[in-house]
C-alpha cells in the first residue's frame, strides 16, 4: 500500500498542508506549537469520522468551535487521501438536511463523478489507524479496555501485550528486539488475576530473580515496550501516529528503535510517522524520511526535503545548521 497524496484543510492550525508520496516511515520534524500534533489529530478525526456519528466525533474533540481553523471562513474540514490503488477517500463536513452539520466519507475513483461510499471500501490500511502519545491521559479522546489495540495514553498496555505475547512467533520476535532496546532483559509476562481478570505486568532481568511489577520500571522502558506492542498489536498493515516516542530513551537507543521502525515499515507494510523536535532523533533520519513543520503567521505549514543534498553532513547537524530549510526547535 502507498499513500500517494495526503491533504489536510481547516483544521486546527492547518489552513491547508499537502504531502505527496509520503515514504511509510516518516518524521514530522519541527518545534513545540508548530501544529505537528495537529496533522495527527486530523488523521484520528479522519478515522473517527468512519466509524461514529456526527455528534460523537465532534464532541470528542471539543466542538467545531475549537477543532476547526478560526483564520478560515470556511466552515468545514476536509481531509483528503490518495492511494495507489487510485483511489482517493475525502472526509468533508456538510450541511444536512436538518441544517446541522454532519460529515460525510465518500471515495471518488479517478475518472469517475459519481461518488462511491468510503465505508465499502476494505481499506485495511485506514481500517487499522493508531494514534499514540505514551502517557498522555489527559489528551485521550476514547477509553476502552480492549486488548485489540492499545488507546492513545496505552494505558491498556497489560491486555495487549499480553495478547501479543500469546502468539509464539511475537513473543520470540519482542524479546529479540527488548534484548537489543535494554541490557540485561531476560523476560517479560502478565498474567491474570483468576478472581478479578486484572492483569499484572511482570518484568524479569538476568541479575535478579524475582520480577519487577510494572510500577517499578523506567519511563524509558514502559515506552519501549508500549511501542513493541503498537507495532506488533496487529498482523496486519497498521497507520501508527507516535508522538515523541523518544521520551524517556536513552539517545543510543534511538539509532535501534529508528532502525525497527524502519524495518517494520519495510517487511509488514505498515506505515509508521512519529513528531520529534530531538536532535537525538533526527541524527538517525534520512532526508526523504523528514518532513519540517514550522508556523507562518499562525499556520502550520509542511515541507518535505526528499533527495535535499547535505554534503555528507550529519542529518542533525544540517538541520541545527538551517540547511534543511525550516523545522529548527526553538
């Protein structure tokens, strides 16, 4: 699957953004308050859009008056995706015939007028949309406590993870990759409580024989395994949003987890984008997998610097250096 175009209007801070063949693994590169999270929020918009009503979708991010672009007068947000199977799915909002507004999904086939409805279309890729900000309770729109993927915050991580641990091939996989991420690792388990069904996470390392409950591990090692467990939640092509997955990682591990990113993106289809403004992060990228967001005059804009020449410098070094045209954190 390939996203060949990507259109986000009115939402937020974003007046109107375009990319234009995205790879699957990318970086939205910018500072704080440059609207990164934004051009995230309306993918969620997008997905939650498809699968609730009009007043769901609407309160769940605040009401209109505050997810949509106060510098427009339209009175609309669109989002618009283009994939190569030469379809495009747009979501715009619409008056109804009550005179309230509702959103509509329809996919348009290139050529063709007549609108086709975006719901009958099995599009596993959008099916599968993960937004992820690890710990971020307070920006969390849905609780569920589901074990089929993990919420925005991953507070359900117990109950995913130990679905995935369940399947033999994960397990071994997650553990080859948590003995990459931290020296010292030699297991992990959760297990049920038989009278209440709470799960427990317990955690095992080669110098200690009793395990560690969940309360007592680093920041940096609950996000690690939050993220093994996103990527390896599901069998099929996901759309993972990561926000700041760099927080609380120590800066050498971050050359390993870019690099399983990539990897995943590569061997199982899935599309995988993460928001950083960490020089530690950007040091591991390529060009073509940076996108820089920056704020003109109140609005978000996006450039992409596929192929941008750098003169063999280190990607963190040009983009500190304004050579890459935008994106700097401060």
């Amino acid at each position: 699957m390939k996203i060949n175009r990507l259109v986000i209007e009115n939402f937020k801070s974003i007046e109107r953004i375009e990319l234009v063949e995205p790879n699957p693994f990318t970086v939205f590169v910018g500072p704080n308050g440059s609207g990164k999270s934004n051009i995230f929020e309306a993918l969620e918009f997008f997905n939650l859009a498809v699968k609730t009503n009009r007043g769901t979708v609407e309160s769940l991010f605040g009401g209109k008056d505050y997810f949509l672009n106060r510098r427009s007068s339209l009175n609309a947000v669109q989002v618009e995706v283009k994939l190569n199977s030469s379809s495009v799915h747009h979501l715009v909002q619409r008056t109804g015939l009550t005179g309230q507004p509702e959103y509509t999904v329809v996919g348009t086939r290139w050529g063709e007028e007549d609108p086709i409805n975006v719901r009958q279309e099995n599009n596993q890729l959008l099916a599968n949309f993960v937004h992820l900000f690890i710990n971020q309770n307070s920006k969390q729109k849905l609780n569920y406590s589901s074990d089929l993927q993990l919420t925005l915050s991953a507070d359900n991580l117990e109950k995913v993870l130990k679905r995935v641990l369940d399947n033999p091939l994960f397990k071994d996989e997650v553990f080859e990759w948590l003995e990459l991420f931290i020296p010292g690792f030699k297991s992990v388990e959760v297990s049920s409580n038989p009278f209440d069904g709470k799960e427990t996470l317990l955690w095992y390392e080669k110098t200690f024989e009793k395990p560690f409950p969940k309360e007592l591990l680093s920041d940096g090692t609950k996000n690690i395994l939050a993220l093994l467990t996103a990527v390896y939640q599901s069998d099929e092509p996901q759309f993972l949003c990561i926000e700041e997955p760099e927080n609380g990682l120590h800066p050498q591990v971050l050359e390993t987890l870019v690099n399983f990113f990539r990897q995943e993106c590569k061997s199982k289809g899935h599309f995988i984008w993460l928001n950083t403004h960490s020089e530690a992060v950007v040091r591991h990228l390529t060009t073509d997998e940076i996108i820089l967001v920056n704020k003109q005059n109140g609005a978000t804009k996006t450039r992409q610097i596929k192929g941008r020449n750098i003169y063999d410098l280190p990607t963190d070094q040009a983009w500190l250096a304004g050579a890459l045209g935008g994106g700097l954190p401060w």
